[in-house]
C-alpha cells in the first residue's frame, strides 16, 4: 500500500477545489476525489469512525446520501437508549447528550467533522464497487439529492458523478450497501431456531389478535382483503422467513397554533383506513400485549401521540403499517423510495381520517384536528424527519457472528472492541389475517435473559466488524455487522453502533499505518488504544446493576 496521501492529494477534480465547496454535478464531469478513509453514511457511527480515523493521522471522506449529519440521532431520535450505564463509553458517551435536539446533533457532528479536517460530499450514494482481487480499489457514486421532503429518490440526477479511490473503507449505512455491492456475504430476515441455536429466533407467536374482519366484504375471503394487510400467513414457531422488524419516523407534533400543518394526500380514500373504522365502531382495545404506554397523549395505544416524539407502538394503530417495509433490506432505490413515500402518506392520510370520519373516538379527532408539525426541528424538509427509522436490514456474516449465546454471557471473546447490553427489542413483522381476524406478528421486548452473572452486558469481537479475508481486506462493517436477527435487536442502538464505528476508524488507521488487510490488526493494540478512548471492551466487575 502507498503511504499516506499529502493533503493536497485529497482531491482531484482536473484543478484544486475544497470538497466543502463541491457543486452539485448536474451534467458535470465526473469526478475523482481521493482519500486514506472513505467513510460510507455520515450517521452517528459514520461520524465517530471517520473522526477515529481523522485523529489517527488519515485523510477521511465520508459519504452522506443525504443533505444532514447524524442519521436517526438528528432526525428525531434524541432520547438514546444506552442499556447499562457501565457498558457504555468512548465518543458515544461523550457526544450523545439526552435532550439535544435535531437540529444540535446534526450542527455537533458537521462541527466535529470539521474540527477534525473530515471532508464530507452530501447528496450522493453507491452505485457500484470496484476490486481487484479481494481489495476494493474504488466506489462510483451517483448524484441523488432527496427530495423536499427528506426522501430518497428513486432515479439519480447524475449517473456515475464520483468515484472515489481510497486505501481503506468503513460502510456506515444503516442498509449496508457498500458491504453487498463489494461482494461481502450477508443476509436480512430472521434465522430460525435450529440455525444458530437460539430458542427466541424465528416466527414468534402473534403479539396481539384483534376481533376484526380481515375481508372487503365482511366474512368473505373471496372479496379480498382490507387496505394495509398484508396476504401473509406465518410458518411454524421458530421457522426462519425473510421479513424484517417494523420501520417508521421519529415525528415532532405540536398543538401550538405555531406549526407546519399535516395536509393529506391528494389520493386520499377514507376505505384505506377500514381496519380502523371496524375498530372504533366496535369500541376495541387496540393495545397489544404487554404494551407500554408512550407519550403524554397517544392515538389509542401511544404511536401517533400530540405532542410528543412520535414514536411508534407494538399494536395495531400506529403511524406504519407493519409489514410494509419487508422489500426494503435488499430493495432498489425505487422500491426503497416507495416505502419512504408510503410512511409519509400513511400519516398524512390517518391524521385526516382521525380528523373526518364519524367512527373516529372524539378524542382522538379533537386532538387530530389541531395538531400539526413543530417546525423548530424539521423545517427545511416540511416538517418531516429525514431519516426512515431503519432498525435493521441487512448483517453481515463473517467469521464470528454474534448471536443469543453472547447476549447470555456464554461467551467471552477475546477481541472484543465494545460491549453491548440493550435487550431483545423486536417490532411487529406483519399485519394479516387470522382465522377470521387480525394479527400482529412478532415484535417483543424482552429482558428475561438479563442474569445476574452479566447484567445483559456482552463483548462485540473485532472479527464481527470485519468481513472474512477472502472476501474483502479493506472494509470495515459497523452497523450491518455480523450477526444474528436476535443478537442484532439489542446491538441496533446507536451508541453501541459508534462504539464500533470509533473502532473501525482506529483500526482501518492502524491497518494503513501497518500496510495491512483488516483482518490483520492487531487486536491487542487496538484494543489498548479503545481503552485510551474511553471505550469499554471487557464486561465491568462490579457485581451491582446499573441500568438507564
């Protein structure tokens, strides 16, 4: 491998030109932008690994698909889950502040990026990977700006408008799109209970069954089902399928008279929202089990709730459709952009339905009719957030795949680079049909595993952020780690995600600096200097629960 590049090598565009100024390229000469580091997302673990990286002398580019900084931690979820206080360190402790808001994490992260010289190109995402042999060499990039709204575009605006060469690459996505287009082994969906060797993975019992009739014409399957419903019928308990945790926005609701408003969409059909009118008609509770209460005041169950977060529930009314998301872990941009869309006018379309229809509860449609979007946090998208909550889509596998067993303490790998210990929490799969009803399947919190012995806290070994060496030498997977379905409900917290980050910027540095694949890091150094950062690696002592 060359040494490392001069500053003035960072960037090659035909004459010098600061990344930071860089144009959109709308019918431009492609480009060719040069760096030790490229960085793939500018999430929170985008962030850590590229200032991880930038601190340890390397040139660090980080590519950011869309306009903002932050991923989820800027665009609405700003109460971070940690899980135990003691497992928790390093630049994730330091920067996820409780009660920042969007607008706050989004400017602290272009800050840090900054102060740290990371360069960062906004607007445009992987189309392909190029390698030789198992070495990626470059990424072209697509110029694909999103739309007002924050959303994905499902065609790009320019074809092929960068490629970038770089020594090392760490793909930060929360889809893991540089990791399957560089030829890394992966899957999406859940493994069954045999494959790993995990009792809770696999198709779960329903969370709930609601007393609704799941057909067009009541009692008739011929007639087809209700809008929303997904023809879905579940394998056995335990059985693996392809179909991935619910998705959904963190939505910022006011009441105030101050507000962006929620106008519906021009499509709008009020029988789209039948399920719900056949349960306000019939006066059901809608909760599911052991549901918890979110918000201070909740459309039914807590999922669309004025004012407050805007957070999902596990049950039948909230702002998505579970199940809808199922195309989106190994889906195209056009599949992808279709189920942003479909997010945003679900909410559009239910809030008018609250407001309009004579079934909708007068509570609920007192509130609907006044509330809106707070537009101190997302006015340059409308009052919508930008991000999709992706909790999960594809995960690597690699040499080591963490799963139940660690998340149980049965393990103690000894290239650990960070600790985990959130529990299982899982999100409805589907809303179908039932023996004449409707059900949610799936979509559990779960802490039972939670023993004494580890208090949940559990070791994330390097080898779990690294592909196999056969496969690629020069790439780092943070977020779409090697996992199993189960194991990845607990890892998917963003701290934990930049803890790893922060250590795949540490190591790709120290792989430069030693002219050595990834997968030849020495962990034991590298381990050291997570320590010196803060980061805790090895499970804390202390025999007293310390939970958040």
């Amino acid at each position: 491998m060359n040494p490392h590049l001069n500053r003035r090598d960072f960037i090659r565009t035909g004459s010098l030109v600061s990344l930071g100024a860089l144009l959109p390229l709308r019918g431009a000469e492609p480009r060719t932008l040069i760096a030790d580091v490229c960085v793939y997302a500018g999430n929170a673990a985008g962030i850590a690994a590229a200032v991880a990286a930038a601190r340890e002398g390397c040139r660090v580019l980080v590519v950011e698909p869309s306009r903002w900084l932050g991923g989820m931690t800027g665009s609405g979820l700003i109460h971070i889950d940690w899980g135990r206080s003691e497992a928790a360190g390093g630049s994730a402790k330091k920067i996820l502040k409780d009660g920042l808001t969007d607008p706050q994490y989004r400017r602290m992260f272009a800050d840090l990026a900054k102060q740290h010289g990371v360069e960062i190109l906004y607007e445009h995402r992987v189309a392909s990977v190029t390698k030789t042999g198992a070495t990626i060499t470059s990424l072209v990039l697509d110029y694909a700006p999103p739309d007002r709204f924050g959303c994905p575009i499902a065609q790009p605006k320019t074809v092929s408008a960068v490629t970038v060469n770089a020594r090392m690459f760490i793909d930060c996505s929360y889809e893991g799109d540089l990791m399957a287009k560089s030829g890394v082994t992966y899957t999406f969906g859940r493994e069954s209970r045999d494959h790993y060797g995990e009792n809770l993975a696999g198709v779960r019992p329903p969370l709930a069954v609601y007393d609704i009739d799941p057909y067009v014409k009541p009692g008739d399957a011929r007639s087809g089902l209700l809008p929303l419903l997904q023809d879905y019928t579940p394998g056995p308990i335990g059985s693996a399928d392809k179909l991935t945790m619910g998705y959904g926005f963190r939505w910022k609701f006011t009441l105030d008279k101050n507000q962006i408003p929620i106008e519906p969409p021009e499509d709008y059909d009020p029988f789209t929202f039948e399920i719900y009118r056949r349960a306000f008609t019939k006066k059901l509770n809608l909760n599911g089990r052991r549901m918890r209460k979110l918000g201070e005041y909740e459309f039914a169950t807590g999922g669309i709730h004025y004012p407050g977060a805007g957070n999902l529930s596990r049950s039948l009314i909230a702002p998505t459709v579970f199940g809808c998301n199922a195309a989106y872990p190994d889906g195209d941009w056009p599949e992808r952009a279709r189920i942003w869309k479909f997010h945003q006018d679900f909410l559009r379309g239910i809030t008018h339905f609250l407001r309009t229809d004579p079934s909708a509860p007068e509570k609920l449609k007192t509130r609907a009719l006044i509330a809106g979007f707070d537009p101190g946090q997302f006015d340059d998208t409308a009052g919508w957030p930008h991000q999709l909550y992706v909790r999960e889509a594809r995960r690597m596998v690699s040499s080591y795949v963490v799963t139940q067993q660690d998340m149980e303490g049965k393990t103690d790998p000894g290239d650990s680079v960070g600790l985990a210990s959130y529990g299982v929490d899982d999100w409805p799969y589907a809303m179908h049909p039932i023996d004449g009803k409707i059900a949610l399947q799936g979509g559990e919190y779960s802490m039972l595993y939670l023993e004494e012995s580890h208090r949940g806290i559990y070791k994330i070994p390097y080898r779990a952020i690294t592909p196999t060496a056969r496969e690629c030498l020069n790439l780092f997977v943070p977020v779409c780690c090697s996992a199993s379905h189960i194991a990845m409900t607990s890892i998917r917290m963003e701290p934990v995600w930049m803890t790893l980050g922060e250590a795949s910027g540490v190591a790709a540095a120290m792989a430069l600096q030693g002219d050595l694949p990834a997968q030849q890091v020495d962990t034991a150094t590298l381990r050291s200097k997570l320590r010196d950062l803060g980061v805790k690696v090895e499970r804390p002592t202390s025999t007293n629960p310390q939970p958040t």
